[in-house]
C-alpha cells in the first residue's frame, strides 16, 4: 500500500487530503493556512510525520490554453519545497476547476454556509485532486 498526501495550493490557504493506493479512496483532512503568504509548514511537517507518505499530489492550475496562470510557478514551487523538506517524491496532476468543482458540491449538495465553506472548500478540492489522481492510477495500472 502507498500512502499519499494531496495538495490543493494557495497563496492564503493549502487543502490536505490523504488516499491510498489499494482502496483508491481519498479523504480530506485539514486546511493549513499561508500567513502573510508564508506556507505553514510546521503544520504540513506534522502531516507528513504522521501519516509517512510514500508520494505526494500537487494539484497544479494553467490556463485554458495550456499556459501558466499566475499561480502556476507558485505551485511548482511549492512542489520542490514539499519534495526537499521531506525527502519524498511529487507529483503535479491537473487542478482545473477542482476548486470550484468542491465550492458547488458543498454549497449545492450538503447546503454549506459561506463561512464553513471558506474553511473547509480547499481541503475538499485537496480530495478531489488526489481521488482524481488515485482513479487514474487504477485506470492506467489495468
């Protein structure tokens, strides 16, 4: 079984989730906030420690045309920070819309308030990127 951490980065916030290989499942775990843009990573460092990883999921965001968005060199940058600190290996996978996708799914389907929605959307998104990811190993491993 491989563990794996999943990513949804942000400037202010950074959604955690974490899956594994054999049941292909992914469950949102925490929200780690960036202050004053400063990655929070005694937090992720705890994350990491406690659940050992054997590879972590960045989601990462272009533009529609393939290009990177303003974001995007964030995200990569993000990526090698995440790997140098702990020594494990990082994948980027497609983001697009996994933020929005989650904000719809909590506001439409389980009827959350703005304010939870705030809190909890990028750790949901963090789920949806590493699920995404988890089903396309499953897809490409038959």
């Amino acid at each position: 079984m491989t563990i794996c951490l999943g990513f949804d980065y942000g400037v202010k916030k950074i959604g955690v989730a974490v899956g594994d290989t054999d049941t292909h499942i992914a469950n949102a775990l925490t929200t780690v906030s960036a202050i004053k843009q400063k990655t929070g990573w005694a937090e992720i460092t705890k994350l990491v420690d406690t659940w050992q990883p054997k590879l972590m999921i960045v989601g990462i965001s272009r533009q529609e045309d393939g290009s990177d968005n303003d974001v995007t060199p964030r995200m990569i940058r993000f990526s090698r920070q995440l790997e140098g600190r702990y020594a494990c290996p990082v994948e980027l996978f497609d983001e697009t819309l996994t933020t929005f996708e989650a904000k719809q799914m909590l506001f439409d389907e389980v009827q959350v308030s703005a304010t939870k929605l705030w809190q909890v959307q990028d750790q949901l998104a963090a789920q949806l990127i590493l699920q995404s990811w988890l089903n396309h190993q499953q897809l490409s491993n038959k």
